[in-house]
C-alpha cells in the first residue's frame, strides 16, 4: 500500500524545448504530475530557457508548483576556448530560488550563447563564481563533473570537484545528484556517490532525468532523437537512450528505487520548498528616453503633439480634434507610455531624415492622433473615424504597438541606430520557433520509420490545406485518411506517432520583424541566444509582451 505522507518533486526535466531531444509537452506535462499525485516539478532544459515562461504559466493554471531552472553545459576550460572539441564541457543542474537566482541564471544562460557557444551554449567556473547567487546547483547525470571523475577512477578528484561546488553555492545549495535507469555506468558510480555524499556532508538529491512523460513514450523520443541527427530507426548507429526508464516516475518508483538512501528522495520536496520564484507581468518596463536641450519628456512630447497638430490641420484646428489630443496625451501620460510614443517617433524620424521609406502605419495605431501628430504614423485618424480606444485605453492590460513598416533594403540601418542609441547589450531580436505541423509531422515521421516516401506523401496529402489543421482534426474531415487509418496498421502507426510530436517545436530562429528595446541591459530581464551572430531573446514575442519590454514590430516591406 503506497505511503501518503511521502512526497517527491521531479528536479531534471526536459520538456520539447529540449529541442527534438525532451518530450515532456508542457501543455500534457502537469496532467501527469497531478496523476502522480506530486505539487511541483522543475524545467531543466538543455543550455536554454526558451519553455520557461510557459511552463510556469501552465503550472500555475493547474495549481502545481514550477521550478526554473536548466541544465547547463560547463566548459572543461573556459567558454573561450573554442578549439579543441575533444576537452568538452560536463553537465551541471541550477534551479532558482529567488529573482536573485533567476537573475543570475539568465545572465548565466545568455554567456553560454554569446560567450560560450561552440556547439553547445556553454558556461564555465569563472561565470559561475560571479553568477551564483540565489542558485541550487545539482551535479546533475552521468555526464555532470563528479559522476565523470568517479567513472574515470579518480575518487580524489570527485571529491575535490564536490567540495569546491559546495564552497561555491554554500552547504545546503549543493547537492550530489544520484540517478538509476538501469545503466550500468549509474550502476557503477551510486554507491561511490553515496560514499562521496557521507563522507563530506553534502546532501543527495534523487532525480531520474525526465525526457518523456510515460514509459511506453519511450520510442517516440526515440524518434525526435532520429528526426534530430537525420537517422531511421533501422539505423544500427542511431542515438538511442539504453533504457526505457527517462520517465516521470511515480513517488513510490523513486522511493523504491533509492531505499539505500530515502533522504536523495526527501531532498527533493526541500529543494522545491526553497525554490520560489514568481515571474511579474504586465508591468510595464520601457527603456529610458533622453529628450534634446534637457527637456522633460512629457513636455516635449507635448509639444511634439502641438506643433504636430499645426502642420496637420492648419493654426486654427476644430475644437473637438483639439479636444481628441488632450484627451489622448492625458490617457498616455495617466498609462506611462510617453517614452514608448517617444523611442518609436524617434526611430521613424531618423528613418525619414535618412531617406529611408517608412510605411503611413496599420493596425489599431492607425487610430491615434497623436501618433499622426508627431509622425509615427501618416493616417488622418479623424477622416476616417478611426478609434483611439481600440489602441489604448485605461482597460488595455497588454501593452500597446505599432506595427511600422520600413524599406526591406535599408531596415538594418534602423536597427543599427537603435543599437548605438539605446546600447548594443540593450536591443535584441526576438526569437520564433519553427513547429512541426500536421504534414511535417507525418513526413518526418515516416522519414524515420522508414517507410517509401511515396507512401509517406500520400497519407500527408490526405490532410486538408487549412489554417491550424491538425491530424485529429483531419481523422474527422477526411474519410479517405480515416479509412486508411483504419485499415492500414502501418498508416496507424506513422499517424498515431505523428500526433505524439505534432506542434512541438523542432527548431528555434530570428522573428523576422521583432526587436525588443529595454530599460537595462537585455539580460537584466530575459535569457539570450544568438541567430547567426544576432542576440535574440529566449522568449517570443508574446512572452515579451506578458513581461511588459517594449516590442517593436519592424517589418519590412519591398521599396
């Protein structure tokens, strides 16, 4: 009969942001939790953040308790250090305790990308001496500093990597990780961790390194793994887990599986009772604007609207137009957004003086007279009736944007111009995930299952060409695809797998038109990657948004 009074978190889970690797979907991933019976889990997905936001959200919606954290790559040497491949980098585990922690995290995770990244976003001792505060550091799976010098027969040097880790993030923020999947690597190293964890004090803490949900979801991970490195399944030199055992495994499993040491267990739930970091949103964080000859800002943006006003409508505009713009100018000044109309007219402004095009505006900016005023947008809001209130308004939570358009040739030179006025560490793109939708799913998979692409091809044309379609939706709507479905094992299979993997993510790039400006340096607020040199942000556009940084949309049209 399963103890009750026992409980367990998951502290080493990789969610499909572990990309084509984790397959922990978030959207599925607190169901399981919750048929556990378990109150918290963790997200440590390999060298990123990107899932963090969203797994928190979810977790919050299904009263279970989130953990940030991630899964770093430590660099043997130093991050700058990209030569020699074979040196390598060994796995560390960090969860945030605080906003101090998730601070220090993100600036952590952001140098593993701009720093560090030589295959992998890596890290090293020199960031986490300065970055480690408000951490729990886990020395994580086989392939962690400690587990590597044990397998290697050098229990010294374990030992001194243990302690030096505990020194750093202080007794009780250190713990030596302990696994068992039936490897017979594991197998070899528990009882010297046991050992190590004894003789030196340093708490154990038990994880199982979580990359799907369930056991029997074993071989689909088997084939993101496959869709990652261009394999099949047929393949005898595929990457391939040993076991099937990377699952969220119920209390009572992790209990059984480490009755050597019930306190590696009881650890984990102390972990989760210090980790209490909450995400803040929609608060507003808009960078600084120095407006020219020491003005206040507001007054200049006053005067920007006034002298706006004249060259709009002539020295003697109708009363109500002049009334609309006071009424405008209060509602932004009452919702502080001076400095986003400012850093916005200010951009378009140097845009127009350099002769680049810029577009007249669209969406519901097109509707405020003062962004008509001042020149961000070139559409007579009062000639065509447009609303002010479908922009802005008192009871508008999220934050406003104008959408801009400007030359597909010269847009770089505006983003240029906002890097040198605002700070290079303060402007990043932002990032966008590419996801595998209803036929590239079924392509990919099949790929891998290895069956004729001429029959792969058939089955995916059998899905309807429409908005959001997906393959539940396309069993209901097409007969043909259902009666395959059906009658063909085979056909079940690839689409059964398919579904599994639909609308995960399966590659991360640049938003081609987003860029977000903040008041402190980028990495104050959001973890960064870098796209082909660029540094984007972690977190998409919608993300952004939530966490009240300004986003600026900077589309480019053909000129």
């Amino acid at each position: 009969m399963a103890d009750t009074n026992k409980q367990f978190t998951h502290l080493h889970v990789h969610t499909e942001y572990s990309l084509l690797d984790g397959a922990c979907r978030i959207d599925r991933i607190f169901e399981r939790v919750k048929e556990l019976g378990q109150t918290s889990i963790a997200i440590t997905d390999h060298g990123v953040m990107y899932g963090c936001v969203d797994f928190y959200k979810a977790a919050k919606k299904a009263g279970i308790k989130p953990i940030i954290g991630c899964e770093v790559y430590v660099a043997n040497r130093s991050r700058f250090d990209k030569v020699n491949r074979i040196d390598g980098s060994n796995h560390l585990v960090l969860l945030c305790k605080n906003e101090t922690g998730y601070k220090n995290l993100i600036k952590l995770v952001s140098a593993g990308f701009i720093e560090g990244f030589y295959s992998k976003p890596r890290v090293d001792k020199e960031l986490l001496e300065q970055h480690h505060e408000g951490l729990i550091c886990l020395s994580a799976c086989l392939a962690g500093e400690v587990p590597q010098a044990l397998l290697a027969g050098d229990y010294e040097k374990a030992r001194q990597v243990a302690l030096y880790y505990n020194d750093l993030f202080g007794q009780g923020n250190y713990y030596i990780e302990i696994q068992d999947h039936g490897i017979e690597e594991q197998q070899q190293v528990l009882p010297l961790l046991i050992r190590l964890a004894r003789e030196t004090g340093i708490p154990l803490v038990a994880t199982n390194d979580a990359h799907y949900l369930r056991k029997e979801d074993s071989k689909m991970q088997s084939i993101l793994i496959c869709i990652q490195t261009g394999k099949t399944i047929q393949d005898d030199d595929k990457l391939e887990f040993e076991t099937d055992e990377f699952y969220l495994k119920s209390t009572d499993e992790m209990y059984d599986l480490f009755a050597i040491a019930p306190d590696a267990c009881e650890n984990t739930n102390r972990i989760a009772e210090q980790c209490n970091f909450d995400f803040e949103f929609g608060v507003t964080k808009l960078p600084y604007f120095e407006a020219p000859d020491g003005m206040e800002n507001q007054a200049y943006f006053e005067k920007l609207c006034y002298e706006g006003l004249t060259r709009r409508y002539g020295s003697n505009p109708a009363p109500e137009i002049r009334e609309r713009l006071d009424y405008e100018i209060d509602v932004i000044r009452r919702m502080g957004y001076t400095n986003y109309y400012l850093i916005v007219f200010d951009f378009i402004n140097y845009a127009k003086t350099q002769g680049i095009p810029v577009g007249p505006g669209r969406g519901s900016g097109a509707g405020s007279l003062a962004a008509y005023c001042v020149g961000i947008t070139n559409i007579d809001p009062i000639r065509y009736n447009l609303l002010f209130e479908r922009f802005l308004n008192p009871e508008r939570v999220s934050m406003p944007d104008f959408d801009v358009d400007f030359c597909y040739e010269r847009r770089q030179e505006v983003i240029d111009y906002v890097n040198n006025k605002y700070g290079h560490d303060h402007v990043a793109q932002i990032i966008t995930f590419g996801t595998m939708a209803a036929r590239a799913a079924l392509r990919d998979v099949g790929r891998v299952m290895d069956m004729p692409y001429a029959a792969v091809d058939a089955v995916a044309k059998l899905v309807p060409m429409e908005l959001k379609m997906t393959l539940h939706r396309a069993l209901e709507v097409s007969p043909e695809l259902k009666a395959r479905y059906d009658s063909d094992e085979q056909v079940r299979e690839l689409v059964d797998t398919a579904i599994k993997i639909e609308g995960m993510p399966r590659h991360a790039s640049t938003h081609a038109a987003g860029v977000v400006i903040t008041r402190e340096a980028a990495n104050e607020y959001v973890p960064l990657a870098c796209n082909d040199g660029v540094p984007v942000t972690q977190f998409t556009m919608t993300t952004i948004e939530e966490l009240g940084l300004l986003k600026m949309d900077v589309r480019l049209v053909r000129c």
